[in-house]
C-alpha cells in the first residue's frame, strides 16, 4: 500500500479505506469535533504507521499528523455515495 501512495496524506487515507469498514466512516470524522469520533485504536495504528514509513524528526510529527488528519477528514467528508453502499 505504500507503494501506491503519493504522500503521507495519500498513506494515511489508503489506510482508513483499507482498516475500516464503509459503514463505519459515515458521518465521522478522525477526532470526534462535531460529529463522532472514528475507532481511536484504528487512527492510532494509522498514525503510528505513518510516522513509521514517513520518518520525520519528532519535533515534525505534530504537523505531518495534523495534515494527515485533514486529508482524512476531507476525504470523509468528500465520500460518494456510491462508496457508501458497498
């Protein structure tokens, strides 16, 4: 999956497409801030996953998870029906 992404923000979304079922990605966004939360286990192991193929200084990793987390959050949001139903 690594391979197929363009960016840790890529990585990041290929994950929450791959870890989670598209039921649970309805109405949802990464930190639960006006809507619920997604399964905090599952964004831990996404971002740990990232920070481990996309090795920054820890002094970085706050912001490249925070892009991440927006990727994340924009892609739900952005969800097409169609992916919705399957």
């Amino acid at each position: 999956m690594r391979q197929k992404a363009s960016s840790a923000k890529n990585f990041a979304v290929l994950l929450v497409r791959k870890l989670f079922e598209p039921n649970e990605l309805d109405g949802r966004n990464v930190r639960g801030i006006g809507k619920p939360a997604l399964d905090i286990e599952k964004v831990q192991t996404i971002q740990e996953l990232v920070y481990k193929h996309y090795p920054i200084p820890s002094t970085q990793r706050e912001s490249l998870w925070r892009d991440c987390r927006k990727a994340v959050d924009t892609f739900l949001r952005n969800r097409k029906l169609g992916e919705r139903c399957h």
